[in-house]
C-alpha cells in the first residue's frame, strides 16, 4: 500500500470516529428547548515506509493514531436565545492544587534547610 494511500485510509477513519455526534450523541429537542452537546476532539495520525534498494529488495511502512474527545459544554437553543452552558474539569483545578502545594513545600524546604541558611549568611568571597 502506498503511503499516501496509508495516510489517506487511516485520517478518514479517524475522522469518522472524532466526532462530537459519535461521542455524545445528537442534540436533544424538549418542548421548544434543544440541547446540543459541545466536545473537545482531537485527532492525530501518522505513518512512514522506506524501501531498500541493494542486493535484496524489501520494503516495509506502518501507521497508527488515535483520537479523544471529553465533554466541553452545550448549547441551550430556546426561544428566548442560545446560550453556552460550559462543563469545568474538577481534574484541572486537583493538579494546579497539588503542583501549587508540591511548589510550597518545596520553598519552604529549601528556606529552612542548613545548607541555604550557611549560604546566606556566610556568602562566598568572590560574590
């Protein structure tokens, strides 16, 4: 199989699968009110393939990608207007948490260790 060919086969699967309809649905219509889901997708993709041209011939190529998708929100559609109804990540928010906690811990280590103490007061001479 050619590489572009490869190329060409493997983007239009992801494709297919990367969608916000594939992953979440489609919009749900209540009375006069419709709810279209909103998803953040991503998508990459990539392939190669050489041949050798000495004494033996041989050639050889593969490929792979992959795709993820999370909820970012919806749009309410009603009437009255649309509106974005936006989903936080709670996962966001615990890593900021703990790498400001991780940064914390590690100041105050190093203020209160002996080393940095002894290197403050008794600089270097060439300083």
């Amino acid at each position: 199989m050619e590489i572009q060919a490869m190329l060409r086969d493997l983007g239009e699967r992801l494709g297919a699968s990367a969608s916000v309809k594939s992953v979440y649905g489609e919009p749900v219509t209540v009375g006069d009110r419709t709810v279209v889901p909103v998803a953040k997708v991503y998508y990459s993709f990539g392939a190669g393939g050489g041949s050798r041209r000495q004494e033996q011939e041989g050639s050889g190529g593969g490929g792979g990608g992959m795709a993820v998708g999370w909820p970012s929100g919806a749009l309410e559609v009603t009437p009255a207007g649309t509106r974005f109804i936006g989903m936080h990540d709670a996962r966001v928010l615990g890593v900021a948490m703990a790498a400001g906690f991780v940064l914390g811990a590690a100041v105050a280590f190093l203020s209160n260790s002996k080393c940095y103490k002894a290197h403050v007061q008794n600089p270097p001479a060439d300083q």
